[in-house]
C-alpha cells in the first residue's frame, strides 16, 4: 500500500512570509510543500519562478513537489532541478514533447541526486494520454479542477481517472504516486483516498485557517 502524503500548496500562503510559512508546515507534519509555478501563458495567472524555489530552500527540509503549470516545460527543468526541486511535475498538456522531458527530469534525477519525475493531466485530459510514459514517472498528478486559479471547487467527475490509473499501476507493475490538486478540503479528500490517491495537494483550505489544525483534520480524513 502506498505512502499516504499531505502536500499544502504555498499557492495559499503569505507570500512575504515564506520561511515562517513553511516553518508551520514542517511543525504540522505535511510532507511536502507543494509550489504551483503558473507562467501567464498556460494558464492565467503568474505566480513563482525558480528563483523563489531557490530562496525557500535552505529554510525547509520539506519535499519540494514543484508544479510546472508553463509551455514548453523542457525549457525550465534544469533551473528548477538546481534551485531545489524534489518532485518536478510537467503537463501532458503543455509540451509536444512529453517523453523528451520526463527524460530530462530523469536525467536531472542523475545529477541533482533525486529529482522525481512527475507527468500532470488536467480534467478534460483522458487518462491514455500518458498511458504510454507511466514506465518514466515516479508520480502522476490529476487535476481535480481546471488549473490557474486556487479555491476552485472539487470536480468528482475526475476520480474515475484515479481509478483507471491504480489498474494501469497494477496491470504494469509499477510504482508511481497519484496526486491529486483542486479543491481538496476534510470532505473531498475522502473521495480521492478511496479511488486511490495517495498524494493530497491542499491550498485554501489549510492557509485559510490554523495551519496545524487543517493539517491534522486533512491527516484524520485520510486515516479514518
């Protein structure tokens, strides 16, 4: 059985207060602080470049799940890889590429000493899209909402997708993560555990609120 992990998206927090922010987190005991990269040209919004990853990564130990919402992600995986990335997840979407970069991720892993690779599919994305490249990620993200905007609601629909991918993972032999972000909350993220996920990307919701005591609520649902 898979590692069940909380990942709370910075997307949410104070950004002239990052270190304090991720300082909570580490305390709560997420294990991951999950970095929405948007470059206003994917999708809507613009939110960090490599350079903020840099800068928050010698105050945490927390895995740094870096979500690569950008065109032509290829372009951005080495500067992400150096600035501290853990876990870099590109979009099927965004690349015509996509072998190509989960190669360059992999590749990273090499040097960098761990870098994941993580292939991201959006709600309107069919699940066969990237049956061909599970064997290269370490970790598939399903978009629970549209991406650009956080505090989007849940869209159910989409746990059919984790489920077809748990059959794939078994019928495969393989062993990546599923992750799921978007308008994750105490009650959604029941839905997502049982088709599958074990990989929860929470924003509003833990930062809107006590980060210790959002976190310990979103930990309760994925164990009842």
């Amino acid at each position: 059985m898979k590692t069940n992990k909380l990942a709370p998206s910075i997307l949410s927090a104070d950004y002239a207060n990052f270190e304090s922010e991720l300082k909570k987190l580490e305390a709560s005991g997420a294990e991951y602080a999950h970095i929405d990269v948007m470059d206003g040209h994917f999708v809507p919004n613009i939110s960090f470049g490599a350079g903020v990853v840099a800068s928050m990564r010698p105050h945490s130990k927390l895995v740094f799940d870096c979500h690569l919402m950008v065109t032509n992600p290829e372009k951005h995986i080495e500067e992400f890889a150096r600035a501290g990335a853990d876990i870099i997840s590109i979009h099927v979407e965004a690349t015509p590429h996509i072998h190509g970069a989960l190669q360059k991720i992999r590749l990273a892993k090499i040097r960098q000493a761990g870098v994941k690779a993580s292939v991201v599919i959006n709600p309107g994305t069919p699940v066969e899209s990237i049956q061909h490249i599970l064997n290269l990620v370490d970790q598939v993200l399903v978009m629970t909402v549209n991406p650009g905007f956080g505090g989007q609601a849940f869209l159910p629909e989409t746990m059919d997708k984790i489920r077809q991918l748990v059959q794939l993972r078994e019928e495969k032999g393989l062993d990546f993560d599923i992750e799921v972000d978007g308008g994750i909350d105490d009650k959604t993220i029941h839905a997502a555990k049982e088709a599958g996920a074990n990989v929860f990307v929470a924003g509003s919701y833990v930062f809107n609120g006590d980060v210790n005591e959002r976190v310990q609520t979103l930990r309760a649902a994925i164990q009842d």
